[in-house]
C-alpha cells in the first residue's frame, strides 16, 4: 500500500492493482481526502502519506508502504533469519531481491506474529499491531489524542507521525531497533539489540554508556569490544554520516572517535547502514548497485571468534581459510534440551552429564584452545602449571574444565559450569582440557574414576580363594564364603544407597535453577523456566509466606529469593512467555529483576529478587517513622527513584510495558533504600483488556496512579480524599527550617502529581517529563483552575508567611 509523503514525485501503479480495491485501498492526500485518480498510459499517479484508518493486512504480505524514493517500504516481512516462526512488521529496504531487502527497524523489536494481524494508523492516532484472532495488541506507539494526523515513510528510512502543523510527534529514529541509518543517533542508554533466531531479544547488544563510551556485550556482563579512550570525553552522541563515517560527538559537537567505511570517499547518494548482527558484531553495510548486494564496509571484531559465545553453547570457533568455522566440542553429546540458545552454526547438543559416565571418565587435551563459561562468574583463576592444572580439574568434582596459560603467565582457570564455549587458533597460547565419559571399549586404555576398578576387585578376590583352596580347609573355605558373601552383600546396599542419595544430591543441585555454588550470584540475568518441583524446592515447601501469593526461599548460595504465585492467569503458555521474556530483558536500578517463571496448568510462577526493607507503605505509615522528623530529601528521592522505573518501561524499553498495578505496596526499599519497583507489566496475564471496559490507556492510568501515590508520599496519609486542602498542615518553626533548603524540590513534586491527576488524560505528563521536573531541570505551572485540587495549589503558593505543603 503506498502513502503519502513531502514533494513527492510522481509515482505509477498498474491498472489491474485496481481491481477489488476500495476506495480507501486507493491514494489520499494529507487530510485523508480521496485524491483524483490520473490515468497516464494505463497507470496512475499518487502521493506516499498514509491518512488515519490506514490498514495492511498480513494475509497479503505483497501490499508495500513506500517511501517517496522508492527506496524504504513498510510492511509484513518475510522472515531473513530462517526462522518461520511467523513474520515481522517493519521497515525495510525496497531493493529487489529478498537478500537486499534488509529491514531497517521493527515493530516491537522484532517480535513474530501470524498473518492473521494487523498493522493499522488509528484513528485516534496512533500505530498498533494487533492480533485479530484474539484482539491482543503486540505494539502500539502510544500517541493517541496527541493531534496526530497523518503518516510519512520518509526518504531517508525514517517514519514520523505528524500533527495538525506537520510537527513530529512521534518517530521510528528515536526508538532503534538493531539498525543505525544515516542521519540517525543513538543516546544513552538507548542501544542497538542484534536480532535472534530464537526469541525477540538477543543476547547481543550495541550500547553508548553514560560518558559516550561504545561497546558490544554479551548479557549485560561481558564486554568484547569497546571504543578505547586515552583521554576523558564528554561525548553526547554517536551517529552515521551519508559519507559512511560512524562518529562519536561531544556537546560541543566535536569528533572525539570515529570509523569509516572503506567506501567512505564515494558518493553520499551510497546507500549505508550499521547493523549489529546475529552473531553479535556490528558492520558498517554500503549498497553495490551493479552486483545488486550489500558489501560490509567495516566491522567492530576482525576475529569474529573474538565475539563471546561467538558458536553458542558446547561449541568452539576456530579459522579456516574460509573464515570463521564453529564445531562441538564433543561427540559425547545428549539430546537433553536446556533453557540456553544452542550454537548458532549447528547446534551442539549438550554433553552427557559427568555423574552418568558408567565407565569412568578421562581429560580431552585441546591444543591452541581457551574454554570459557557463558556465565564467567563461575570460573575462576589460579597459579599452576600445566601439568597440575589438568591434575587439579581431574581430581576436582565440580571441576568440568580447565585452561592453562602457557604465555609464561602460570594461570590455571577453573570452569565449574557445563555451559561451555570457546575458541581456538594458531596464535593462541594456551592449552585446555575437557572431562569426558570412556566409552566401554576404552577402559583398557584409559583413565577410569579410581571409584570403578574392575581389575582391583578381581585380584582381591582371586587372592582370597586362592588362600582358601591353598589351606585346604572346607570349613574355613565355608566360613569365609559366608563372611565374604555377608560382607559384599552390605557393602553393595551402602553402596546401592549412598548412590541413591548421590544421584537425588545432584539431581536437585542441578534441577534447583542456576545450579549451586555460585551460579544464583546477583549478576546473574538469564531468565529460566522451573518445573513446580524446582520452586517448591527453592521454597522449602513454601514454608515462608510474606502476603497471601508471595512467599520467600533460599537460594543454594544462602541469599533469598521471592515466588510470587499467580491466581488467575487468562494469557496462553505462548503469550504468557511473551510477556516474562519481556519482562525478564528489563534492567534498570529501580526494577525488581525477573530471575525465573513456572508455567504448569496448576501452577502460575513468577521468581524476584528479595529485597530486604519491604514495601514503602510500611516504611510510610510505620509508627517509629511518623514519631521521627520527616526526611523530606528521603521521601523526594524516593519519588524521584520510582519515576525512572516507570520512564524506563514506558519509553526506553524496546516496546512500552504498562506498570498496570501501581501502588505502594508494590514500591520496595533495599537496605540502602534504593527505590525498587515490582509487579509491572503483569496486568496483561491476568485480565483481558477491552476497549469498553475503561476510558484510559494503561500507560495512562499508570501516570493517574502515579500521581496519587505521589500525593500519599507527601500527605504521609492513605486516603488522600478528594481535596488534599484539608489535608494541608502548618509545618512548625523547626520543620520550616528543616525544608526552607529543599522547598523548591516539595513544590515541584507538588504541582506535578496534581498534574497527573488531571481528568481527562491528555493533560497529564510522561514519565519522562515527570523524571525531569522531580530533577528540577524542568519547570512546572500551576495545574488548570478547573482541578479537583487546586485548593491545595493555592494554599501551597499564596501563604508566604506559614509554609504549607502537600506533605
């Protein structure tokens, strides 16, 4: 379907593209008027702007959205991954062929839906995917009632709603997906996330740090690649030219790093993008029209082996002369699924459990190899050489595999965890050493587990009937029997149950989710799927309830843990890990972490992190607190903490998740009273939303939630009521001397929950708004003469004799 765009050219559609279409299949102008149709030699003419009620329909995924040059189209995109799990909704380039047709950004990140969806330009403007089996909304763009009128696919990729005046509301170059395009920024914390083959999010990620440095990680705890300074900088932005330079710019608008693309001195009319991958590197691309591909410029790792878990789990990257090549790293190998992707490049399956070796097991020597963990915390480094470095991991149970430096250096690393990867090449120093089973025909050759020596035992025993037959004694012989036969009848029921009780020891170690030792550390950020099994054992019965759902655990590692179980649960197993795999890739300061999930018919799990100092109701209203001063620098920091949790999940997430529950039981205080808030984004699993059942958005109601929490905050009272001016008290000469250094901040946070109440919700501000006034690099007026509270805001402002506050 082709929109409408700025001094657009002529552009001519076949007559047959006529035939079964409506009129609003055919072209508008800005307004949404039906333009006259030209006929120009059997075709027509039209502009490329999209009025509201615009529609593309994934049942026919040939109707294209272009750009004014013909160079961008919109639309439901075949997936480019190999996957076919669905399709994609997005940008991409309008080239030709399906190699060509890259997409540029995503709708929701790139989540996959069915092609029985909808892309549709609302009518009360705004952007929504939606569902229409089931009437859920995979994505919207959040602007309606913001005087949106119409949709411009622009030249140069990027897709702008604009209102009444043609000013931008709302744009696809603010919120990026894995793809920077020329003209295109990137400001912290936005990044860039590599597209996956397995889910929506990747574990890959392009980020600009809080002072302008750029680097890949992996998971949010391995950096692999990063822009090196040699000097402090102040860097703003990061940024690609038309020309194919990547630039790094301070406030000033200085370059203070920069790369380009090999083909940086031709023509600007090149096309070019940066795109961080599926295999975690980020390429500059550059567009060459006689072979008709995309050639890359540039790339941040030359080595691509040099890309943590470059090969994926049990997999190891080395070079051929055909480049980088992944292999497993052994053929001792199970069909056991784990929670953790598999290689990208074959996927090696995981290697038979170390306690299952019946035979034994011996150490694999790998040569010019480094092994490493997909989680490093569990590794750990200490000095040996060589030789007792494979000594040290042999005769270690928890032990899976070691390297030794041979650079000189003397350093033997541990690995403790079966998650392994690694890489290896002919400039490596190093040497490692892998735990595998001996295969039955082997134990002759190799080095069995000292536990199963068959030999020992049939020499022990030949020596004994040989002492018997030598003596020539029956009774003795008969007694001996007796006695042998007792003795290795009792010795085989210990064994039998020392055995058991091995095997149920292990089995729970390595059941109870992310293992023992160590692995639930607090930098640990995969989200796992337990069985009802793993929770009930992490709950010790779920012995410890704190409310009528919640209940706190012990992890293996004597830190807490929190199960939060769910009543009712209306979403679908698939939508139901939709939402926790979103909500899980949150990370921000003042977010509970996500840790886990169970999924059963009877049982609907959510794992937390534990936080130590409980809900900010009971900090609020605890007898001990009110006899104390009020800390009124404690109770703005708070609300201050709380207003950038909800900004993260309302606009820097990669779609917007509404809180749906605010309130201040769900605010918790750690024991530094770091503001951390829980149960967000949860409301979608446990009702269906209408669009009869309420005149609000969620994001909408989280903002009219949000203020009336603020009002509690600083009343100090539950029941605010419907005009805080009774709730207004004279602050003594003691408490005015108190705040006269921090009135601005109380007068601020004043006027800005008022604001947030505000009916009807247009007046109400984002998050981030809210953010930058609770900051004070924002000012705030006085809410609308017609507010329910306005009483309050008088009385706060007027009486400059007696300080008065909404506290």
């Amino acid at each position: 379907m082709h929109g409408y765009g700025r001094n657009q050219p002529k552009t001519k559609i076949p007559i047959k593209h006529f035939k079964g279409m409506s009129f609003r299949d055919l072209c508008f102008d800005g307004t949404g008027s039906i333009l006259a149709v030209i006929l120009v030699l059997g075709s027509m003419r039209c502009v490329f702007s999209v009025p509201l009620g615009f529609e593309i329909s994934g049942y026919d995924r040939a109707q294209k959205w272009v750009s004014e040059n013909g160079v961008f189209g919109f639309g439901f995109i075949d997936d480019y991954l190999g996957n076919d799990d669905g399709f994609v909704v997005g940008i991409c380039y309008n080239l030709g062929g399906k190699g060509a047709n890259v997409p540029v950004w995503t709708v929701g990140g790139g989540a996959r839906v069915s092609d029985n969806s909808t892309f549709m330009f609302s009518m009360d403007g705004k952007l929504v995917l939606i569902d229409n089996l089931n009437g859920v909304v995979h994505w919207s763009s959040n602007t309606s009632d913001l005087g949106v009128q119409n949709a411009t696919l622009m030249n140069n990729g990027n897709l702008v709603l604009e209102g009444n005046n043609g000013e931008v509301v709302w744009e696809s170059f603010n919120s990026p997906t894995n793809t920077l395009l020329p003209g295109q920024s990137l400001h912290f914390p936005q990044s860039l996330r590599a597209p996956s083959t397995h889910s929506v999010s990747s574990y890959y990620s392009f980020v600009i740090g809080r002072f302008g440095e750029l680097a890949l990680v992996w998971e949010d705890n391995v950096t692999y690649w990063s822009s090196h300074f040699t000097f402090p900088v102040d860097a703003k932005e990061v940024r690609l030219e038309a020309d194919g330079v990547l630039r790094l710019v301070d406030t000033a608008g200085a370059t203070v790093w920069s790369k380009s693309s090999e083909d940086f001195r031709e023509s600007s009319e090149v096309l070019r993008h940066v795109r961080i991958d599926p295999d975690g590197n980020l390429r500059m691309y550059y567009w060459d029209a006689d072979l008709h591909l995309w050639n890359v410029g540039w790339q941040a790792v030359e080595n691509q082996c040099n890309v943590f878990a470059s090969c994926g789990l049990y997999s190891i990257c080395g070079y051929k002369s055909t480049g980088a090549v992944c292999d497993c790293l052994s053929s001792d190998s199970s069909n056991k699924e784990t929670g953790l992707p598999a290689s990208r490049s074959h996927g090696c399956k995981k290697m038979v459990d170390l306690g299952n070796c019946k035979m034994g097991f011996s150490m694999t020597v790998l040569k010019k190899t480094v092994l490493y963990g997909l989680y490093p915390p569990h590794d750990f480094d200490i000095m040996l050489n060589q030789e007792a470095c494979k000594d040290y991991c042999s005769n270690s149970t928890s032990c899976i595999a070691s390297t030794s430096r041979n650079d000189g250096s003397g350093l033997c690393t541990i690995k403790r965890s079966s998650f392994i990867s690694g890489y290896q090449g002919a400039s490596v120093s190093a040497i490692s050493f892998l735990k595998v089973c001996l295969a039955p025909q082997a134990v002759s050759t190799g080095k069995a587990n000292p536990d199963v020596n068959v030999s020992l035992v049939s020499s022990s025993l030949g020596h004994s009937l040989s002492y018997v037959y030598s003596w020539k004694n029956f009774v003795v012989a008969v007694a001996l029997i007796v006695l042998l036969t007792v003795f290795a009848f009792l010795i085989l029921e210990l064994s039998v149950f020392w055995f058991v009780h091995w095997r149920r020891k292990v089995r729970n170690q390595r059941t109870i989710p992310f293992g023992k030792d160590t692995q639930m550390n607090p930098h640990y950020s995969a989200l796992i799927r337990l069985s009802f099994e793993e929770v009930n054992e992490l709950m010790d019965n779920f012995r410890d309830q704190l409310g009528p759902t919640v209940f706190k655990g012990l992890r293996p590692n004597k830190t807490s843990v929190i199960a939060k179980a769910l009543s009712t649960v209306v979403a679908s197993e698939r939508e139901f890990r939709m939402v926790v795999s979103t909500l899980g890739g949150t990370h921000h300061k003042n977010l509970v972490r996500l840790k886990g999930f169970c999924f059963e018919p009877k049982h609907k799990i959510l794992l937390y992190d534990y936080i130590s100092n409980g809900s900010l109701e009971n900090w609020l209203f605890n007898p001990k607190q009110k006899e104390n001063s009020v800390n009124w620098q404690q109770k703005l920091d708070i609300a201050l903490g709380i207003a950038r949790a909800l900004a993260y999940l309302h606009s820097e997430c990669q779609q917007c998740i509404a809180h749906g529950n605010l309130k201040l039981n769900n605010v918790l205080l750690d024991e530094n009273f770091t503001v951390k808030v829980t149960d967000f984004g949860l409301q979608c699993l446990i009702e269906k939303e209408t669009a009869s059942s309420c005149s609000e958005s969620s994001p909408e109601r989280d903002i009219y939630m949000f203020g009336k929490m603020l009002l509690q905050i600083l009343l100090g009272k539950r029941d605010i009521g419907d005009d805080p001016h009774r709730s207004v008290e004279a602050i003594n000469q003691d408490q005015k001397l108190q705040i006269s250094c921090m009135w601005d901040g109380i007068e601020r946070a004043s006027r800005i929950a008022l604001w947030c109440v505000q009916d009807p919700p247009f007046l109400r501000p984002s998050f981030k708004e809210v953010v930058k006034v609770l900051e004070g690099t924002l000012s705030v007026d006085r809410p609308p003469p017609d507010t329910a509270f306005r009483k309050a805001v008088q009385s706060v402002e007027e009486d400059n004799t007696e300080i008065q506050v909404v506290s």
